[in-house]
C-alpha cells in the first residue's frame, strides 16, 4: 500500500509535533525520540523531500512573553 503524499505531509507534520513536545527526561524519552527522528528521515524520503525542507519546524518551549501595563 502506497501512501499519498498528503498523508506523508500530515504524518511529517504530526512526528514535527511530537518531537516538539517531547520533554527527555530519561532512557525511555530518549529512545523514543530517536525512533520518532528516524521516522521523520524515513517519511521525508518517501515523500522526495532534501533533508526534510518542506517540513515545518517548531521552535522550543518558552515562556511567553507579556506585556507590562505601562507598555501597552
């Protein structure tokens, strides 16, 4: 079974959020992860993209930024 390249994109896009949330805080974390990484390199070869450039990539968890009351 073939998968289309829609739902390579979607599949991309879901591992992109995982990876982004995954907080490695032991041997577990870590091995899923790096299974999560590989799976996103496999997924970005089926779908023919160069180093997975047509996916997007989430930035690391921060705090927001707020705004005092006399700046606003």
């Amino acid at each position: 079974m073939a998968l289309s390249k829609r739902s390579i994109e979607t599949l991309l896009d879901l591992v992109e959020i995982k990876l982004s949330c995954l907080c490695v805080t032991d041997r577990e974390d870590a091995r899923e992860q790096a299974t999560l990484e590989a799976c996103r390199r496999e997924l970005s070869a089926l779908g023919g993209m160069k180093n997975g450039s047509a996916v997007l990539t989430f930035p690391t968890k921060s705090a927001p930024k707020t705004q005092s009351a006399a700046t606003a």
